[in-house]
C-alpha cells in the first residue's frame, strides 16, 4: 500500500512539474472525447427524437404504396403521393366502431418550399409526438375561418411572420412555382410551438381551403373566369372528392393487425395501412450506417490523440534520466518508476473525461434551447446510458494500454543503470 502511496505522489509531482506542456495534451485529449461522447449521445438524442416523431398512431392510410414512401409523405413531408383515396373510402373509415378517430390529411400545395397540409381539428387534437405530447400553440388560435392559416414554428421563424400577416401560397410542392394562389391570400391565424419534428416546417390550412383555392384550376392552372373571388369562395360549401392520407387511432390497440389487413385488402379501392413506428424503425436502419461512420471518425480521433501522447511521454523520457537515476539511487525498483507514466496516463484520461463530462452538459444545457428555437432539433439532458459509460470507461483503459511503451522502455532503462535493493523487479 506504501508503494502505490508513493507512486501516486511521484506521479502528482511528475504531472504538476510538467503542467504546461500536459495541460496542452489533457486539453487535445479532452477536445477528443468530448467529441465521441457527444456524437454518441447525439446518436441516442436524434434516434429518440426520430422515432418520437409521431406517436399516439396506430396506423397511417393511404393509397397503395410502399411502407417508406407512405411515411416520408405523410409524416417528413419529403416526396409526393402515388395517389389520393376516396373521400367515401374515409368515411367509411369513420363508420368503423373499431375506430377511434381520424385525421384527413391533403397534400400538394406549398409556401415557399414548405409543404401545406390541409386537415381539420382533429389534427390539432390528436396528433402527437415524443411521449405523447399534444401540440400546442405559441401565438394564436387555430384556423376557423376559411382563410385562416397556421404556420409550424420554422415557418414563422424563418419567414419571419406574425399573426395577422398575409400568406400567398403556391400551386404545386417545389420551392419555386409560377403558379400562385393569389387571388386567395390567406392570413395568419396561428403559430404552433417547437416540437423538434416535421411538424415545425409545414403550413397548416383547412379542407375546404384547400379546395376552395382550387377551383378553376385544371393541369395546374387557373382558368381566368373560373378561378373564385375571396367573397364567392365564403359563400360556397366545400366537400373533399378525395385526401392525401389518413393517421389512424383505434379503440383498442389490440385490434391493430387486424384493421391493418382489412385495410390492406379493401374492395373499395387498392390502399395501404402502415404501422408508423415499423416504418421508422425500418427508415432508421437504413441510415444506420451513416452514423456509425461519425462515430467511427470520432474514434479516430480519440486514438490520434492517445497516440499523441504516447509521443509526448517519449519525448519527455529523454529529458527524465536524471529523475531516473535520482529515484534508482533512493530505492526505487525499476518497476515504481515505470508505474509512473501508467499513473500519469490514465490520470490524464480520467482528467479529461471529467472536463468532457462537463463541456459538454454545459453545451448541451446552453444550446438545447437555442437548437429547437432555430433548427427543430430537441436535445434534452440527461444521465449517461450504459453505453456512454462503457464508452467514456474505455478511455482510461486504452490510455492505460497505450502508456505501456515509455513504461517498459522505462523499466529496462532503469534496470541497467544497477541502482536500488537487490532483486528489484
């Protein structure tokens, strides 16, 4: 116990008398793990979060399709449908006693490359996300009247809008189109709060808005004559011919399967009944690989860093042979004075985890905040898992191991230079 007493004080004292320089090293090294822990932990974040993106659903319905085109439509708003249903196949949906409730969704319009998504209430009552968080409304109310519309929080943020401000919106979903609704304009009614999810990025307008600014049009333009005035559109009723896609929540959970398959095998028209959490499961193993390629480029800088220091502590042996011989002359076996640079090293990691432990909870507990307001991105703090532990434990160990060529270069320097009691190991 004295030995390992005083190798500690030996490597206290090495450690502080060369501080500059291992200060640089510890700061390179801490530089480093902050940077694997934090892309391992923002694996776990952006994996919680995509998968959060929307819960609560049982199923999501649409036309034919695949399971992963249906869901980068209807939930990322990313690509475009192979074809509408019926409006009479949702009503029948909604006849279902199995059948909760339901929300129609119509896609195909856009607001300067934000996708507009026309539905009604229930989207606003029923659709979750995360933990089965409801949406909420940051500034507003959502839309009652024909033209009102409301914006997600990216929208607003990007675009700069207040409630009341007047929205043109665009045929078609490309960023850039030439065919506006422009006669139509619509006002600001609402703004929905950060969610950290697709949600954000969208323009929200009712049904019959979405069919109202459409009549007159034909292949993606308006007829002159035919389009509708702001006052004509009011006084008319609109019921949908057909929607975009339906999010699904039944009764019993239970009967998922089986209202799957009946969907799936409708007469009515050919559809498509996914299961979202299944979709994005398959979606993220997909992308899979992409994320362990940074976590493997962040590993390698961990290990360039280690192999940094193995080259600093090989620099300064060459400056220790006097410490060498002095500690040899007091008795200290070969193996003490080897034991050194082990203490050191693994002293060194340890420092730097500290220090990336706290870098990054500080930057993280900074700049959540900040990355939901303006990137839609949801990163809260929280304990290490299990994984993070092992991977932040692996530091001092592979500094351990690395710290074993100046110690056995060390060791049998040492033992040539015939100091110490007899029988020194």
């Amino acid at each position: 116990m004295s030995k390992v007493r005083l190798a500690l004080s030996l490597a206290t004292a090495s450690l502080w008398y060369r501080r500059k320089v291992l200060a640089l090293v510890c700061l390179t090294l801490t530089l480093s793990v902050t940077l694997l822990l934090g892309i391992q932990y923002l694996r776990t974040e952006i994996r919680q979060s995509f998968t959060s993106t929307i819960s609560g659903t049982d199923l999501i319905v649409g036309a034919r399709s695949g399971q992963l085109n249906l869901l980068m439509y209807t939930v990322f708003h990313i690509g475009d449908a192979t074809n509408n249903i019926r409006w009479s196949t949702f009503q029948a949906m909604e006849q279902d006693s199995r059948i909760d409730w339901l929300i129609p969704i119509s896609l195909g319009d856009s607001y300067r490359g934000f996708r507009v998504v026309s539905t009604n209430d229930q989207f606003f009552k029923r659709f979750q996300y995360g933990n089965d968080q409801a949406l909420e409304l940051s500034r507003g109310e959502w839309f009652d009247d024909l033209f009102d519309v409301v914006l997600g929080a990216g929208v607003a943020r990007q675009m700069n809008h207040q409630i009341d401000d007047e929205v043109v919106l665009s045929h078609g979903g490309g960023r850039t189109s030439f065919a506006n609704h422009t006669d139509l304009p619509f006002r600001v009614s609402g703004i929905l709060s950060p969610t950290g999810t697709p949600v954000d990025q969208a323009v929200y307008i009712s049904l019959e808005a979405m069919e109202a600014i459409h009549v007159g049009w034909e292949s993606g333009v308006g007829i002159p004559g035919r389009t509708l005035s702001l006052e004509r559109a009011r006084a008319r009723d609109y019921t949908p011919n057909s929607i975009t896609a339906a999010f699904v929540g039944l009764s019993q959970p239970i009967l998922t399967f089986q209202v799957q398959r009946q969907l799936n095998q409708s007469s009515q028209e050919p559809l498509s009944a996914i299961l979202p959490g299944v979709a994005l499961s398959e979606l993220w193993r997909l992308m899979g690989q992409f994320e362990r390629a940074l976590l493997a480029i962040s590993a390698f800088v961990v290990i360039t860093s280690l192999i940094g220091l193995i080259a600093v502590l090989l620099t300064l042996q060459a400056q220790r042979q006097r410490e060498i011989a002095i500690l040899r002359a007091a008795g200290a076996s070969p193996l003490l004075i080897a034991s050194l640079y082990s203490f050191e090293c693994v002293a060194l990691a340890l420092a730097a985890c500290v220090f990336a432990l706290t870098l990054g909870g500080s930057a993280i507990y900074g700049l959540s905040p900040w990355l939901l307001e303006q990137y839609g991105i949801q990163i809260s703090l929280r304990a290490l898992n299990r994984q993070e532990w092992l991977l932040l434990g692996a530091i001092p160990v592979a500094a351990l191991t690395v710290s074993l060529l100046p110690a056995i270069t060390t060791w049998w320097r040492s033992r040539k230079l015939g100091f110490g009691a007899a029988g020194d190991g």
